[in-house]
C-alpha cells in the first residue's frame, strides 16, 4: 500500500511540473520515440499516451485530461500509469523522498 501511494505521490509531482511546464510533455515523446525503437512490449499503450500528449500539445482539454490521470487515485489509473512515459521529468533530488519513504516501509 505505501508503495502504491510513493508511485501516486510521485506522479502527483509529475503532473504539477508538467502543468507549471508544459514544455515537459517533450521529454514523455522522446522516451517514447526510444522505447518503440528499442522493441519495448506493450507498444499501444505507448501509443496511447503518445496520443495523450499529442492531444495535451494542441488544447487545454487535452493537457487536463493527462494531469487528471496523473493525479488520480483509481485503479484505472494506476494501470494507465504503470506505462506512462514521463521517467526523466523528475530530477533524482526530486526522486529520493519517495524512495527513501519506501525504503523504510519494507
């Protein structure tokens, strides 16, 4: 359970830079473009947050809907989540609380 909420926690954090920086979306595209290349598995639900960002680049709904899942406390979007390409968006300083955190809960 605490883990879930570090990952949570840490997205949350994705979300509020990317929505101070929407710039940031280019970093999700370019992990993308890499991981295709790369034969990574499970290609559509790249795909699917390519068109996210896609989307978030052209209209305020598009970039809210993104934040949203981010942010979002459900199953869904734990799963959509586990696929998310925004590794690289948060700097290791900005990392280390959360695995501190869960380092200590286990």
């Amino acid at each position: 359970m605490a883990e879930r909420l570090d990952r949570l926690g840490m997205s949350r954090l994705i979300a509020d830079k990317i929505e101070h920086d929407p710039v940031l979306l280019e970093i999700g595209l370019e992990n993308i473009v890499r991981w295709i290349a790369n034969s990574i598995d499970q290609q559509h639900k790249l795909m699917e947050w390519r068109d996210r960002i896609l989307a978030a680049r052209k209209s305020p709904e598009g970039l809210l809907e993104i934040l949203a899942l981010l942010r979002e406390d459900s199953e869904r979007a734990e799963y959509e989540r586990e696929f998310a390409p925004f590794a690289g968006v948060l700097t290791a300083m900005e990392r280390r609380p959360f695995y501190l955190k869960c380092s200590y809960t286990h």
